[in-house]
C-alpha cells in the first residue's frame, strides 16, 4: 500500500476514535472519520491487530491481506475517509476470499464505497 494511504501516527489515530463513527462485524471494526476537503486527496487506512489475536507471524499476515483486500478497492473507496480497520480474532481463521467478503459487508455497513462496492 503506497504511502499516501497510511494513517499512522498517533494523533490521527486518536482523532478519528475521538471524532469519528464505527461499525463493527464478528471479524472487523471499523472506524471511519470524514475529513475537511482539501485535508487530503485520497482515503487513509490504519490497521490495529491486537497482541490477543496470535503472534507476530499471525497478527502480519492478517495485516497484510486486509491492506491486499483495500489496496484492490482503491478505486471505489472515498476520497475524504480516515479508515481505522481493527482485526478481533476470529479473522485469524479466515481465507482471503472470506476476509475480502468480511471486510466488504462492514465497510458496506459504514457507508465507506463511493457509488456502488467492488464486485
């Protein structure tokens, strides 16, 4: 994922759970912030996978396939959206097709696609 779309320090963090809304499933959490126009030209993606979901290799290869899933909505994503995406631990146990499926109905859910989701 390319370095524009990297929500990462602390205090944007901090504001979109401040400021902004969530929308939850079984797998994922997400927070979303809508952003003052002009702020930035492309939605921000932070990804939090907790210490409780597995180890190291565990919690990165979950990382990595839900920045796979957005990097390949990119597109269909909106442009003024801080997305905070928080992995809960039955994720672990899912394939990247299901993540993609998971991942699509909360983001759905949240209202994050611009006209219509990624078929």
């Amino acid at each position: 994922m390319h370095r524009t779309y990297r929500l990462k320090a602390r205090r944007d963090f901090r504001r979109v759970f401040r400021l902004g809304r969530s929308v939850a499933n079984r797998q994922f959490v997400v927070f979303l912030r809508y952003r003052r126009p002009g702020e930035h030209d492309s939605f921000r993606l932070g990804i939090s996978v907790s210490r409780k979901v597995g180890k190291a290799v565990v919690r990165n290869r979950i990382r990595r396939r839900v920045k796979e899933v957005v990097r390949s909505w990119a597109n269909e994503l909106k442009h003024d959206v801080d997305l905070i995406i928080i992995v809960r631990k039955p994720a672990v146990d899912l394939t990247f097709q299901q993540v993609e499926s998971s991942l699509r109905h909360v983001m759905k859910k949240a209202k994050c696609f611009r006209s219509r989701s990624p078929e």
